[in-house]
C-alpha cells in the first residue's frame, strides 16, 4: 500500500507529449552525463520510471538500467521503447518493493519522492535505496526546495508557470508539508484542469532520513551541470553514499 496517487492511462498517454521540451537531448545531457558517472561500471535502479524519459536514454548511453514504477499505465508506454530483457520494470512502489541484484546507483529525479504523502513513507523509499545499493553506491535525488519564502502572510498559493498554453500554481498546507500542484493546460478550444498532492521537505529533513538509512551525505548541488548549492536555489540534486 502506498499513499502515492496512481496516474491514469490517460494521463501515461500524453505524458511525453506534455514534457517533450524536458526531455529533449539537450535538457537531459547533464543529467545523463551526471548519473553515468556516477553508475561506473555498476547497474542503475531508477525509483518511479514512469515512461522512461531518463531510464530509456541511460540505458541507450551503456548504463544497465532497471526501475520500478508504481503505474501500469506509465510502465505501457515506456515498454513501446525498450523491451524487458533491456531495461527490466517491477510494478509497485518505490518505498517497499524490491528487484533482484543489487546497484551501484539507485536514482528519483524530478521531485517524484514527494509523490509520497507521509514521512514514514520517504523514510522507508531511503531504505529502500539502500537496501539495494553495493557498498558504496550512491542514492541520487533531485527535488525543488519548497518555495515557501514567496508566500507572504495570508497566501497560500505560489504561481509557477504562466504562458499562453498552462497556468499552474501551487497551493501549500504549512502544518501537514502538502503542496497541490495545480495546472490549467490549453486542450484544443478549452482548458484541462489537472492537480496533484505532494509532500515536500527539505534538504535538510532528507539529510536526516538519509542518516536513518545508513547513508552519508556526499554532495548537494543546485544542477546537473554541477552549480553551488545556495540559499536562492531553487532546486537541489542530493548525491548520498553508502559507506563500503
């Protein structure tokens, strides 16, 4: 059981579509430069690989990859790219389910951890990393730093895209970490309405479930290109190691 929401086939179909500008070859070079690097020689386990728009081209760069994804629907359209034998999915979620062998890297990109509702349960997606990983292997995340600081008393809501084809704004809940992503996308002659739940934390509350874990803090930057981390970024990629 996950607190996670399930994304529809509805939602899996037009998911490239709706993301095709991140994931370009140029949106994701650094990040498939950075996590090659760090896989080595070793096998990578991506956590919620939803249509594979990052497992597919690191398997493609001579990473052995395999992921987990909690969604039929998404794990579909990833299969119309790769076959099993090249890039094995395990349907369930990130926090519990476990794969065969274990990894030199086990990856969650584009702030999925907070697809988990509770603490208890990004806890547990900790353990589960490390559960996998070779001594030595590294857990890498990447996740935006709660934008709290642009609310002033009384709001609740922070915009976060405003173009001609998507409003979207967030709407945060100070006492349980929840933020619901909202979002109006332009479809043909009218507007679709989507939302999301997300639990958000800090870098710091994830450096704690990290030492839960038995993992130690390695890096944090605000890039895959590899830029400072500081106290205006408005992302950060985590990199935690399991002691050899």
């Amino acid at each position: 059981m996950t607190s996670s929401e399930l994304w529809t086939r509805a939602t899996a179909e037009r998911y490239d579509a709706e993301e095709a500008e991140t994931s370009s070859a140029a949106a994701l070079g650094p990040t498939l430069a950075f996590l090659t690097e760090l896989a080595g020689d070793g096998r990578a386990l991506e956590f919620a690989i939803g249509t594979g728009r990052v497992g597919v081209p690191l398997r493609e760069r001579g990473v052995p990859v395999a992921g987990i994804e909690l969604s039929e629907h998404m794990a579909a359209v990833l299969r119309r790219k790769i076959d099993e034998s090249r890039l094995p999915v395990t349907i369930g979620d990130m926090a519990t389910t476990v794969v065969p062998g274990e990894f030199t890297l086990v990856y969650l990109v584009y702030n999925t951890i907070t697809n988990l509702l509770t603490q208890d349960e990004q806890v547990e997606c900790f353990r589960n990393a490390a559960r996998h990983l070779e001594p030595g292997g590294r857990f890498v995340i990447e996740l935006g730093v709660p934008p709290l600081r642009f609310l002033p008393p009384g709001q609740v809501a922070v915009p976060f895209d405003v173009s001609e084809e998507h409003l979207g704004f967030d709407t945060f809940d100070l006492v349980e970490q929840i933020l619901v992503s909202h979002h109006f996308t332009r479809d043909g002659g009218h507007y679709r309405r989507d939302n999301s739940r997300h639990r958000y934390a800090w870098p710091a509350e994830l450096d704690l479930m990290a030492r839960i874990a038995g993992l130690e803090l390695e890096r944090r930057v605000a890039d895959w290109n590899g830029a400072p981390f500081a106290q205006d970024s408005a992302k950060h990629i985590s990199v935690w190691r399991k002691p050899t």
